[in-house]
C-alpha cells in the first residue's frame, strides 16, 4: 500500500517549500510551549510574531501576579 499524498507538487523545489513552510510552523509552535508554556494555534501564528516582544514583556508580570494569586492559572 503507498502512502497517501498530502500535496500535489509539480517539482521538489515546490516540495521542499511546502516541507520548509510545515517546518518552521511546527518549529515555531514547539518553540512557544516549551519555552513559555504557550500553546499558539496555526491561525495566530502571524499576530504571535507580530507582538513577541510585547508578549514576552508581560510574561514575567503574570507569572509574578500568578504567584500572588491575583490572577488564577489555567
């Protein structure tokens, strides 16, 4: 039995940029939640990116509110 195609693609440069794109989105993903514990869904990726600074600037901030209990960890 062979595997199913996901994508048709007419050369390897077309699948090597359909792999390299899946890649840096399953990088990108991997990257938030192991370290900041964040789990960025594919449809948010480009705001993620948009506002990295200002997201890692407040995760100190909540992480210090969590503690006391200010605000409730989910």
């Amino acid at each position: 039995m062979t595997k199913k195609k996901i994508y048709e693609k007419e050369n390897d440069d077309e699948r090597k940029a359909i792999y390299r794109e899946q890649d840096k989105i399953k990088h990108f993903i991997k990257y938030w939640e192991t370290n900041y514990n964040i789990k960025v869904p594919v449809d948010k990726i480009q705001w993620y990116k948009k506002n990295k600074p200002v997201i890692k600037k407040c995760l100190p901030i909540l992480k210090e509110l969590g503690e006391i209990e200010f605000v409730n960890n989910n």
